[in-house]
C-alpha cells in the first residue's frame, strides 16, 4: 500500500515533455530524463539562471512573467535538442553546416537555435495574433458591422479556433502524440509529489494528468486576456491596429503569467472556475502514458526535489 505524505498544494517544480523524454525544473536547477533508442534512461543535470540571472526585475509583478516565458523558451529549446540528440541519424556535416560553424566560432547550433525559436515567436504572433485581426476586419469591412465590440468578439473567437485548431491538427502527426503521452507523464509525477505521495510507478499512474500551471493553460490564457485588452483599442488605422497588438504581447503574457502562478498555489472556487477551460484543453495536449514513460518522468523530477526528504518539504 503506498505510504500517504503530508498534503501538497505547491512545489514549485515545472516541466516540458521532449522528445522520448522528460524534462523538469525547480528554481534554477534542472534535469532532462530520455529514454534511448536502445531502452536506457539517459538523465542530464545543470543549473539555469535564465536570460538576467539573479535580476531583481525578474521579481517585479506583471514583468517578471515576460523573462519566465523568455527563459523557458530558451531552456525548453535546448532540452529538446538534447534528447533530439539521441535520435539523429548519423550524417556528413553539410557544406552549410561547416560555412555557419566557421562563422560563428563552432557556435553554429546555438546560433541556428536561436533563429528558429526567434522565428517561431514571429509566426506565432502573426499566425495568433496579426492574422485573427485582419480576418475580422476584413469581416468589419464585408459585411458593415459598425458594433467594435462585436468585432472584438469575433477576433477573440477568431484566435481561439485558430488555436484550437492548431493544437487538434498537430496531435495527428504520430511523434507528437508520443511527447502528449510524455507530457502526461510529466503532469502526473507533478502531481504525485503535490499530492504528497512516494514517487512510484503506482502512484504515479493514478494521478490527474492535467494541471494548473500547464503551458497549455497559460496559453489559453493569453488568448482570453489578449481578448479583453483588444476590447479597448480604439484606433482607425489598421496598421496601427496591428502594431499595437504587437506591442502589447508582453504585458498579455505578464498578465497571464500572474493569473497561472496564482492559480498554481490556489484552490479559490473563482480560480478553479477559469482554469477549467484550461483544463480541457489539456485533454488534447496530454494522453495517458505507459508505465516506462512514467519512470522516465520520475528520474526526471527525483533530481529537482530534496533528496533528504522527498516531496513532503515543499
């Protein structure tokens, strides 16, 4: 029978499922926990202090979501290609390789990561951001709806679907219902520790595999809060229209950023009710894992909780 802990409402500990694999953090240390091609637990420990390290403006309400998310790209993009790493075929350098390589002192890779994670930034602003309002304004134009509110609405449900639709479209491709499967894993063990239980494969299985602080949450978030804020932009022109939505990405993320982190540490009946959406939605970004995905998960966040103690000291 598995020995029942102190109850656990908050550790402090985050993840991200990789490929065939799981990586955790708390604070600045982390671990990336990979299952092998040949059935082995590789397991990988260092520290992260982020983009401003020890900053007291990464302490500061409303600002310090911003650098977070900056900082969990950055270390999230590198987990990924760190259990990538294990699944590369093996293949001459090409001529573009070594040209980059040469270029940037054998900094090629973090030069060339760094440009797709500054690029997918940009398509996903454009694509979630930019593109729900030209549609809407082209419907404005279409079909003379004089109502900005009602405008705004329609952008709003514009982004959601959009979305949505990302995320559904996606989970058919077969290595990314693999990582959903990972990314339960990682949800489950979270819980298992909050839940103040032994981390076993047992325990482990019969935890939720959805939770508050889920990226996947504080993205709907955005999406909900960028709906409120765009409620209130009044300007004629539409460029301008644009930029401003732009420009105001990083006070939606530190907004929502603080409504995730309460909503972590939470149980207020309001809290529980705007997370549900959130919830749901993980239902598409999580799948039930198998038993060795669970034990990737638990090598994973054993190395970022107290050794001494266990979870029960959070």
């Amino acid at each position: 029978m598995a020995r029942k802990k102190s109850k656990v409402c908050y550790s402090g500990v985050g993840g991200q499922a990789v490929l065939e694999g799981v990586m955790m953090k708390n604070k600045d240390r982390y671990a990336v926990a990979v299952r092998k091609p040949n059935g082995e637990i590789d397991v990988e420990i260092s520290n992260y202090q982020g983009i401003l390290e020890e900053s007291k403006v990464k302490k500061i309400p409303f600002v310090r979501g911003v650098f977070n998310f900056v900082d969990s790209l950055i270390l999230g993009m590198k987990a990924l290609n760190h259990s990538a790493d294990f699944y590369e075929e093996e293949e001459e350098e090409s001529k573009f390789d070594k040209a980059l390589n040469k270029l940037t002192k054998g900094k090629g890779e973090e030069v060339l990561t760094t440009f797709v994670m500054l690029l997918s930034i940009v398509l996903a602003v454009g694509i979630f951001i930019v593109l729900p309002y030209f549609i809407s304004a082209w419907l404005q134009e279409r079909y003379s709806i004089m109502n900005e509110s009602i405008i705004a609405v329609i952008e709003g449900g514009l982004r959601i679907g959009i979305f949505i639709l990302y995320v559904v479209a996606i989970s058919a491709m077969k290595d990314i219902r693999r990582v959903y499967m990972y990314h339960g894993a990682e949800h489950k063990s979270i819980n298992c520790i909050e839940n103040g239980l032994d981390l076993t494969v047992e325990n482990v299985r019969t935890q939720s595999r959805q939770h508050k602080r889920c990226g996947t949450s504080f993205l709907l978030f955005v999406v909900f809060i960028s709906l409120i804020f765009f409620l209130f932009i009044r300007v004629e022109q539409v460029w301008l229209q644009a930029v401003i939505r732009v420009l105001l990405v990083p006070v939606i993320a530190g907004v929502s950023y603080e409504i995730i982190r309460f909503a972590g540490n939470s149980d207020n009946k309001v809290i529980v009710a705007i997370s549900k959406p959130g919830f749901a939605l993980q239902r598409l970004t999580t799948r039930e894992p198998d038993d060795s995905m669970i034990e990737v998960a638990i090598e994973a966040i054993k190395l970022v909780i107290p050794e001494e103690s266990g979870a029960d000291e959070w």
